[in-house]
C-alpha cells in the first residue's frame, strides 16, 4: 500500500516553492502599487509642499521613482530565476561536483573554492545590472558623476578588498565548522561577532579610504558650530570629515562612522553645497539623536541575536540530509571526504540563498523599528537645534535626491526605513520654507 505521506525532501520543495512564488508575487504588488500612487499624484505637488517644491522637481522625483522601480522588478525576475537556478535546478549541486573533480577531496580546500567560485559568478551576474542602474538610470536624472574609469577601479578594489578579507574569513568559519563539533555553530557566531566589532573600528580609517578622499572640515564657522553641538550633546568624535562623495554621486548624505574612540563624524560634499549651517547642524543633531537613543547599540544587539538564532538554526538543518535534497543538491560528503559528514559550505549556501525569501516577510517589523529610531532622533535634534532648520534641510534632501512625496502607504510599511516627508514634516512642527 502506498504511503500518501510526502517525504521531509519534497516538503521541503514544496515550502520552498510556495514561500518563493509568495515572495516575488508580494514584491510585485507592493512595486505596482508604489508605482500607481506616484503616478496617481505625479500632477500635482502635496498641499503642504506647494511653494516649497517645484512642479518640475515633483514630477522628477516621481519619473525617478517609477524608473527605478520597473527596472526594480526586472531583477526581481532575474533573482528569483537565479535561485532557482542555484537550487532546485541543480547548479549549485553541479558546482560542488565540479570543484570536488578539480579541486580534489580536500576537506577545507574544496568548500573553500566552493564559497570562492560561487561568489564570484554571483558578482558576474550582478554586474549588468549595477551598470545599467549607474549609467542609465543614475545618469538620465543627473545623479551619476561616476566615469567608467572609476567604475572599473571601483570594482576591481572591491573584488581585491573582498579577496584579503573574505577568503581568510571563510576558511575559519569552514574549519570551526569542521573542528568543533555540534556546537559548531556557536564558536563561529562568536567569530564573526568578533569580526563584525573589528570591522567598525577598522572601516573608518583602513577600508573607507581606498574608495573615498576625507579631509578634515575646513569651514571654520562650521566647525565651531558642530563642535559647540557636539559639546552641548556630550559627543566626541575623533574628527569631523568631509568626503569626496560627488565623485560618484550629486546624492548627499552625513553619518557618524566607526566605534568607540574611533568615531568619526562625515559629510558628503554635496551635502555642505546643498544644506547652510544652520541646516548641516539639525542634520548632524538628528545622527547624534541616534546615539543618544542608543540606537546603534540597539541595532548591533538585534544583529547579534538573529545571528545567533540563524547559525542555530543552521547548525540543525546541517544534520537533516531532506535540506539538501529538498533544495537540489546532494545531502552529505562522498564517501572518500566523510561520508555523512554534513557538506557544510553546501549548507550555509543554501542557507543563505533561501533565508531571504522567509525572512522578506518580518520586512514589516525592521522598518517600524527603523522608522521610530528616525522619529526618536528627530524629537532630540529639535531640541538641539531648529526644528525650522531641520524641516529645511529635510525638504531640501528630498527635492535634491529626488524622494517622491507620494508613496504608497503598505509600500512604506514594507520597505521604509525613514518615515515619508509629510510625516516627518508633520511631527517636527515645522512650517516648509522655500528652497
């Protein structure tokens, strides 16, 4: 008699598969969505941004918008495409088959090629995309200043920096994988942690500027009036830094880099010929908002729990031969590498190609964080700075990186981490001023 009940493994497909369709048909809505709402309003500016934005300005933003969006589902299509590719159809299984003939049944050396030669073909496959937004995208609405040239030697210090620090990276995590038993998992959460906390010391001042020039402030009424702020707040910082963002970009930006002693504090260039004084100080008390809110720490402490949670989680499917099968490849090690042993650069492959199309679904809960650490760190910088000034700065940046004013409600709930202008706006009290 025929057993009606399906095996662990064709579960396992069929979860994948339904998850899957279920992720990119959401995404799609949410898209179209977003899509039709800036469309809808595309006319007309907002009633309480009258005056202050051009129609012009509007309608940039929203074409900006729209374009990015569509071209947004396209590589929704190619990455569902290319996961299934990795899984279900087999390549991530006919990769592993033929480094083990190439490489040999090294234990370390063959997973290592492994992780090696699939982010490199994942980087390849990247590529036109990251083009086409750049010099296309980027470019028809005036945002890319980036040349080819650049591009290239961008690319090719990202792949060497990659190199240096993730090729080493990985085979740690391989052998402690390999060493140390079933608690595997745990020893290679506390590595990577370690990793992750020397990475916020070192990005500032050894990463950071083989890509970008920082030179120090040199507008010395802006210095003695972020320093009386900074005071006031009770931050230190190591430096106050200007970067050389519109070599790639006219977007404009400020943030606080590194760790402890090491903080910096960084201004785009666009953002110092965009924003006066007064605005560049409410923006940097909206980031020192944030550390006074501890939210920094809180969003480190989150990463270290779902970290912890996922390698867990991990560790466990490692051992069950149907989440390998279930998702395309072959379940353990050949015989002349161990036998059973668990193939654990197969498993922590797939793991991270599938945990993205589960974990899509909290998008919601992250953004709500996101978006009230944004509002705590506004509630603070108006009483740092102006409110008036803030409310400037903010409808500036909009207007200057081209953020429609008309989003889609469920489409914010998903993806933004900063709240829309109007509710900003609304919450700071501030009455917008031309710009």
């Amino acid at each position: 008699m025929l057993n009606p009940t399906p095996s662990p493994a064709l579960l396992t497909t069929l979860v994948f598969s339904l998850a899957l369709l279920l992720y990119v048909a959401v995404k799609f809505w949410l898209a179209s969505r977003q899509m039709r709402a800036v469309a809808a309003h595309r006319a007309a500016v907002p009633a309480e941004f009258a005056g202050t934005i051009g129609l012009a300005a509007h309608q940039r933003a929203a074409d900006y918008t729209i374009a990015k969006l569509r071209f947004g589902l396209l590589e929704l299509l190619l990455a569902a495409a290319v996961l299934l590719g990795w899984t279900l159809l087999g390549g991530l299984d006919a990769l592993n088959g033929a480094l083990l003939g190439a490489v040999g049944p090294r234990p370390l050396a063959q997973p290592l090629a492994l992780l090696v030669v699939f982010a490199l073909i994942n980087g390849a496959i990247d590529i036109p995309g990251a083009l086409y937004h750049t010099f296309v995208i980027e470019q028809r609405f005036g945002f890319n200043t980036m040349s080819w040239r650049l591009w290239l030697i961008d690319l090719l210090k990202t792949a060497l920096v990659s190199t240096v620090i993730g090729v080493p990276l990985a085979a740690l995590v391989l052998w402690l994988m390999q060493a140390t038993g079933t608690l595997w998992w745990l020893w290679t959460w506390g590595a990577w942690m370690g990793f992750s906390l020397l990475m916020l010391v070192l990005y500032p001042t050894v990463i950071a500027p083989l890509f970008n020039r920082f030179e120090p402030l040199r507008d010395d009424a802006l210095t003695e009036r972020v320093t009386r702020l900074m005071a006031r707040c009770g931050f230190a910082a190591q430096g106050l830094f200007v970067m050389d963002g519109s070599r790639r970009s006219a977007h404009a930006n400020a943030y606080f880099t590194g760790f402890g002693a090491a903080k910096r504090v960084v201004f785009f260039d666009t953002l110092l010929q965009q924003l006066s004084p007064p605005e560049v100080e409410a923006v940097l008390a909206h980031e020192l908002g944030h550390f006074r809110h501890r939210h920094i720490v809180k969003r480190i402490a989150v990463l270290f729990a779902v970290s912890l949670a996922g390698l867990a989680l991990l560790g466990w499917l490692a051992e069950r031969p149907w989440f390998y099968s279930g998702l395309g490849v072959t379940p353990n090690l050949p015989p002349q590498m161990g036998g059973a042993v668990p193939n654990h650069a197969l498993a922590l492959l797939l793991f991270m190609l599938v945990v993205p199309v589960f974990s899509f679904f909290l998008s919601p809960l992250m953004a709500a964080l996101s978006r009230r650490h944004e509002f705590e760190a506004d509630a603070y910088a108006v009483r740092q700075a102006s409110a008036q000034d803030l409310g400037n700065a903010l409808v500036k940046l909009y207007k200057d990186n081209a953020s429609t004013l008309t989003p889609d409600p469920l489409y914010v709930r998903f993806y933004y981490s900063h709240p829309p202008a109007s509710e900003r706006i609304a919450r700071l009290g501030a009455r917008v001023l031309p710009v």
